[in-house]
C-alpha cells in the first residue's frame, strides 16, 4: 500500500527523538538507513516500546507484523506515514 500522508520534518524529527530515546542511541549516530539492531545493538523489546510510543505520539494504531519492517528510521517514517493514512 503506498502511502498518500507524508510526514513532514517536524514529525520525522519526532520519530527520531523517540527512536533515539528509546534505543538510547546519540541522534547524531542516527542515520535514516542505519540498522537499529545490527548498527545500535538494539533488541526486540525495544522496538515494541518504540511501537507504542508512535501509537500514542501520533494517535495512530500501528499492527505488530509491522516490526519486521521497523529496523531503520526509513521504514519507521513510512509504517507512521501509512498508519496516519489509514485512519
């Protein structure tokens, strides 16, 4: 499904904020394609905190088959951008 909302730099820069906290990772040695498992160690719980951090942040329900494709902030912005699409 393609996406018809983006997110605009305001909502990315929240993303990363949150992913960032959460995985307890500098921003700086974030990058948009950097692994979060592979590049930042972080492990499985992590990414379910970061799904509901989302979920409450954006007002947005987001369905756990998503995590597969939750590993870098790229594939973060685009399950936001299509939950936010679908609601």
């Amino acid at each position: 499904m393609t996406s018809s909302v983006s997110i605009d730099a305001d909502g990315k820069a929240k993303i990363k904020e949150i992913v960032s906290e959460i995985l307890e990772i500098d921003p700086e040695e974030m990058t948009d394609t950097s692994l979060f498992k592979e590049d930042h160690d972080a492990d499985s719980l992590g990414a379910i905190e970061i799904l509901s951090a989302l979920e409450r942040t954006f007002s947005v329900e987001i369905d756990q088959a998503e995590l597969t494709r939750m590993v870098n902030l790229e594939g973060v912005i685009a399950v936001v951008a299509e939950a936010q699409a679908a609601k």
